[in-house]
C-alpha cells in the first residue's frame, strides 16, 4: 500500500479506544487484519515487517489470551518482543507509572501495549511516550483490540456488519469489552442490544444508542450474534448477584434460550469463559453457532495489523498526517 494512502486511511498514533475511530479507520484495520489471516494460516508465518522494532508487553493486570497474543503477533512480524513483568518491576517498589513511562521512552521502544486496571492510565502514559501505545486494556473503559477481533470474526462469518441484530449479556457495567464493542458497533450500523440485570448495567446506558433488556428471551429474539461477558468478580465492590447458580438460571446461555435468537445465530465470548456461570459447557463447544476459537485465531491477526500500521506511521516523515 502506498505510504500516502495509509496515512490517509489511519492518521494515528497510538490506538487507545474505538470511540476515537471513524467507520472507515475501523473498516482500513479490518481490512489488514483480514490479510494476516491468510498468512497465519500458511506454512511460512514469519514476516519481517518490524525487524529491527523493539515492542514492549506492559502488564499491570494478568492476562493470558491479549499477552500472548500480542507477544505472538509482533514476533511472527520479526520484532524484538519484551513482556515486562509488573510484579518485579520498579512499580512494586513505589516508582509512579508516569516515571516507569519515560524511563522505557529513554530506551526507545517503537510501540507499548499497556494494560492497566485504572481507566484512562493508558492515554496518560502514551502523552508521554514517542512511539506508539495500543491500549490492551485500562480499567472499565476500552478494550479496542478485542472489539476490532470480535468485528473481524462476525465480518468472516457473516460477510458484514451492518444491519446485524448484536446482543451483549452479562455484566456491562465492568467491561471495557462492551464499551468498545457499543461503539464499533454502532458506528459501522449494527443494532445493538444489551441484556443484563439492572445491577450489571451502567446507569443511563441507552445514551449510548443500545437497547435495554432486563429478560434473556426477549433480548435475544431473532438475533444475528450472541455475545456472553464474563461476571467480572475482580472489579465487584459489594454484591451484585445473589448467587452464580441464580445467575445462570436467568442470564446464563443455553440451548434453550439461544432458540429464540435466528437459527444461524453466533455465540461469542472474549474470554476467559466461567463454563456453567455465563454459558453452558455444550454450547461454548458446539462448532455450529460457537465463533470463540474463531476469535483467538483472528486476535493475532488482529493484533498484528495494529502493530503493522501504527510501525509504518511512526516511520512516515513529521508531516502532520499523523496525529
């Protein structure tokens, strides 16, 4: 692609939210990302795309799927990949995330993927870095990545996005997962519906264009796309459930309240599932309406896309096309 043209495509920097994206930066990301699939699946999966890039994996919170993704996307590009430790780092001895961040600017990494539990920490430390962050993560707020993944899979088995009947179930109100994938949504005209307990939903959420259920089988009639959030239990300060069995009985999937929803409907889930909490075991695992191992395989592609773009626009001149 010429450089001009991507510059034109995906003016950024860093990527810290969809909320910051139009539908068509969305659609370019999807687009490269649709590209990688291919190479992922094909015998020869190493590119050299960042050779010579140093990116660094900064965790403060744990994560399996998102860090090895990240970590597999940017060396099967030919990147030096360091997953930095939170636990053992300078953080753990007192030193502020504002001085671990211009301490690893110092050292000049090409691109940062922090995750962090505090909203918005991860837009204050890309204010102090030169290269560029992907946000992996910041607290209750965005979680990009993850929506373009979850975009990129619906995309591949359904051919589109638009005019598709989308329902998120579960806990709304601790999932950074759901905000962004609210806005990816809606921006690239998807009909989006959430179906949660009045506890687990965030208050005055129909200003962000969704709507409300409070009931599974009449939020989820003649949907295109089932997507189950995980009872973020971490994030809980008191009690917003009775019991995880009581939980199931009336926001848990299965087979019986998916038949409501159209035949071909696709189950989802970011990950990591609670098998018999917010799903049940059979259906996670039934391959005629379970996309989940689709979107693992399609995180890394994702996600080097993200590190694809962002490289080559802090390799493009000091136009001031790229902000």
């Amino acid at each position: 692609m010429d450089r001009l043209q991507q510059d034109n495509l995906f003016p950024h920097r860093h990527l810290l939210g969809i909320a910051d994206l139009s539908a068509s930066e969305i659609g370019f990301l999807l687009d490269v990302s649709d590209s990688y699939i291919d190479v992922n699946r094909g015998p020869n999966k190493k590119q050299t795309k960042l050779r010579g890039q140093t990116v660094i994996n900064l965790f403060f919170e744990n994560s399996t799927r998102t860090r090895t993704s990240f970590e597999l996307a940017g060396k099967r590009l030919s990147a030096d990949v360091i997953n930095m430790s939170v636990a053992t780092s300078s953080i753990k001895k007192g030193e502020t995330m504002v001085d671990t961040s211009m301490t690893l600017n110092a050292m000049h990494p090409d691109v940062l993927v922090v995750r962090h539990p505090d909203s918005g920490a991860v837009k204050l430390l890309s204010e102090k870095i030169n290269g560029a962050v992907i946000n992996a993560g910041d607290g209750s707020h965005e979680h990009p990545t993850q929506a373009l993944l979850d975009a990129l899979t619906v995309r591949r088995r359904r051919g589109r996005i638009q005019g598709l009947i989308v329902a998120i179930c579960g806990d709304v109100l601790h999932s950074r997962v759901a905000r962004s994938n609210i806005h990816l949504l809606n921006k690239m005209g998807a009909q989006v519906r959430l179906v949660a307990p009045p506890t687990l939903l965030p208050t005055n959420v129909e200003r962000l264009g969704v709507e409300v259920f409070h009931d599974m089988r009449t939020g989820l009639m003649d949907c295109d796309i089932v997507m189950m959030l995980r009872l973020q239990t971490e994030r809980m300060r008191g009690t917003f459930v009775p019991s995880t069995r009581e939980y199931f009985h009336f926001f848990g999937l299965d087979s019986d309240k998916l038949a409501v929803a159209k035949p071909d409907a696709l189950v989802m889930h970011p990950g990591p599932m609670n098998r018999g909490v917010e799903i049940d075991s059979v259906l996670a695992d039934d391959i005629t309406h379970s996309a989940i191992l689709d979107q693992v395989e399609f995180g890394v592609a994702v996600r080097m896309a993200c590190l694809d773009v962002l490289t080559n626009n802090l390799r493009a001149d000091a136009t001031g096309m790229v902000s």
